[in-house]
C-alpha cells in the first residue's frame, strides 16, 4: 500500500493534521500494511458524506476457501467495495452485489469475474494492477432504486478446484440517503420584505439497474466412451445442494445404457460386491438399486436424457454411465447447476441453499469387471 501525504506547515490551522499524519504513519511502520487496514477498519464509525451516510461496514483479510458474504443491516441505496489480492494471485473468483442474502439475482453492473488463474477478468468492476500484473476488483458506488426495497449482499466466491482464495483484504461499505439539511434563515435587519428564493430543482435520479435471475453454470462437459460390461464415472463433487446431467448417446437408442448419480458410499459398496454377482442381470440391479431416487436416465426411446437431483451439500458424489452390453458406447455430457425454477420445480418442500463448490473436470472409470 502506497501512502501519499502532502505537509502544509506555513499555517497553524494544518498542524492538527501533520500530526494525525504522523500518527497514523506510526501505526503503519509499527503493524505493516494489512494491519493498519485491520486496525482502520476496526475504528470505524457511521459517518456522514455528502447526501449519504455510511449504514454498515464489512472489512476482512481471511483467505476465502468457498464463499464470503456480508449484507446491509438494514435498507441501503447505494454500495461501494474493494477485493485486493496478493500480486502474485492465480486464484480464480468472482465478486457481486446481489439483491438479497440468496444471491437468486445480482445487479450485473456489480459483477467482477476473474478466470485463467487471474489473468483475465469480465465485468465493470475489474481493477488491473500493472505492478503486480494481477487482477482486483473495485466497485467505486452504484445506487439502488428509490423508495429502496432492498437489503443487499457483497458475495465472494471462490472459483479454485482445489485451494482457497488468496485475500489482501476485502472492504465493504453499504450507504443511505441523508436528507440535506435545513438553511439557517438570515435575519432580515430592516421591515423591508426579503425576496422568496426560487426553489432548485429536483433532479431526477437515475433509474437503478434491474436485477437479473442468475442463471446455471455449466461444471462440467465433453464427451467419453465407456466400454462394455463398464462405469464411467463423472466426479467426484461435494458441496452441492442441486445438480442437472444431461447424456446424449452417439450410435442411437439402446437398452443396454443407463445412467444415475450415486453416492459415494455406494459407490464403494457396488465395488465390494461386484465380485459376488452372478449374472449380468444382478450387476444391473445391483446398481440401478443404489442409484439416488429419480437420477436414472435410459435410452430405450431416445438418445438424450436430463435428470434434476436434489443433493445434500455434505455428501459426495459420483454422475455415472453403465453399459451392460457387449460393444462400447460413445456418449456426450453436461453437468450444471439447477436454476431457482428447477429447483422448485424437483421439490417444494426443501429449503433452497446457494451452491457452493464445482464438480471436478476428472474422469475417473470405475471398472466393474
């Protein structure tokens, strides 16, 4: 952090100043820079600026390994924040102001996406640092519609298959509007009448950018082949409270595929057994009995099939493609996420949580024979 401190000492007035300068230089020589953000952020207090005042604060230096949120206490109508990492990050992460603590829309004039191992950002709020040669993101102030009927959320996902997101710091701050105060009536010194001053104008505020729906993201796609009297497996992924497959097959409809989402205690559990199964026929019930309710897909009437499951974020799990017939099987897949309709539509009665977590771009074949 680069502190700029111009000194005017040829009148008194600036002295108070110079010393509180000073002071806070002090600080920063005796902590280093991510300690006086902290201890900053630490004395804070609401402040008025200008038409605004500060409503809430969100100020943090952890590293994010899944998601780090923070909303406004109470209605705001306008958001500024800043995500600083190290000059070295090759993390992968995104940044947005969402309408409500679900995230189910944002407003995309917030939105800040950082991909290739942060070399290559999307989005209004992308702050490159040449020094550095990495990405931030910097939102400087956006407004929200008024009368307000939100209460929003900064959210920071981190995007890694693997490994946290590395954070410099992150600072949040949520505005409202502050009326302008009254003017102090002049006294009129004489019984002469004093002109009425002509009102200024209203202006009319600019209308607040509507919020989008967010929509699935794609987690995993290719295509693959899976041999005859064999598994592919698809995975594994774990932190996932709503998934949606979709195989195609390439040579036409067939009985002999099938495909589901297994659990992976099953999935060690079909490994186990497989050696006692006698006929083909007690190999296919075998697996067909453990597959997740309502994930199997067949290709009897046609060659593509989509399933919606409902996933419990603490297990994991395994997209398969069995083949029991006697040739192999060229296949196409897709793996996404559920939108807040396909959820809805699976089941009404659980409580919708935001996804978190990315399926891994793995193939792992689970041989059966």
């Amino acid at each position: 952090m680069i502190i700029k401190m111009a000194l005017h000492t040829r009148l008194p007035e600036f002295q108070p100043m110079v010393m509180l300068i000073f002071l806070f230089l002090n600080v920063f020589l005796a902590k280093g820079s991510e300690e006086l953000e902290a201890y900053l952020s630490k004395n804070r207090t609401v402040s008025t600026l200008g038409n605004r005042t500060v409503l809430s604060t969100c100020y943090s230096t952890s590293d994010v390994y899944s998601t780090y949120s923070c909303c406004a206490s109470s209605y705001a109508t306008s958001v500024k924040y800043s995500v600083v990492v190290p000059s070295d990050s090759d993390d992968n992460f995104y940044a947005r102001v969402c309408a409500d603590s679900s995230c189910s829309s944002y407003w995309p004039s917030t939105a800040c996406k950082v991909t290739s191992s942060n070399q290559a950002c999307t989005g209004d709020t992308c702050d490159y640092q040449a020094l550095g040669t990495q990405y931030d993101c910097e939102l400087s102030q956006t407004s929200f519609a008024s009368p307000n009927p939100y209460k929003p959320c900064f959210v920071f996902k981190c995007e890694n298959s693997f490994s946290s997101c590395d954070i410099a710091y992150i600072d949040v701050t949520f505005y409202t509007s502050t009326p302008a105060p009254a003017p102090t009536p002049t006294p009129t010194p004489t019984p002469t009448p004093t002109p009425t001053p002509t009102p200024t104008p209203t202006p009319t505020p600019t209308p607040a950018p509507t919020p989008v729906e967010a929509s699935a993201e794609v987690l995993l796609s290719g295509s693959s082949t899976v041999s005859a009297m064999d598994i592919e497996g698809l995975g594994p992924a774990t932190g996932i409270d709503c998934g949606k497959y979709t195989v195609t097959l390439d040579s036409g409809t067939t009985s002999n595929v099938f495909a589901g989402v297994l659990t992976q205690a099953n999935v060690d559990i079909i490994n186990d057994e497989w050696s006692g199964y006698e006929t083909i026929a007690d190999a296919e019930n075998g697996v067909k009995s453990r597959l997740l309710s309502g994930s199997e897909c067949t290709f009897t009437d046609s060659v593509t099939c989509s399933k919606v499951v409902l996933l419990s974020p603490s297990e994991t799990y395994w997209a398969g493609v069995a083949n029991k017939g006697s040739s192999s099987e060229d296949y196409t897949y897709l793996i996404e996420t559920c939108t807040e309709a396909e959820k809805a539509a699976v089941s009404s009665t659980f409580k919708l949580n935001v996804i978190a977590g990315l399926f891994s771009a793995t193939l792992v074949a689970l041989t059966l024979a």
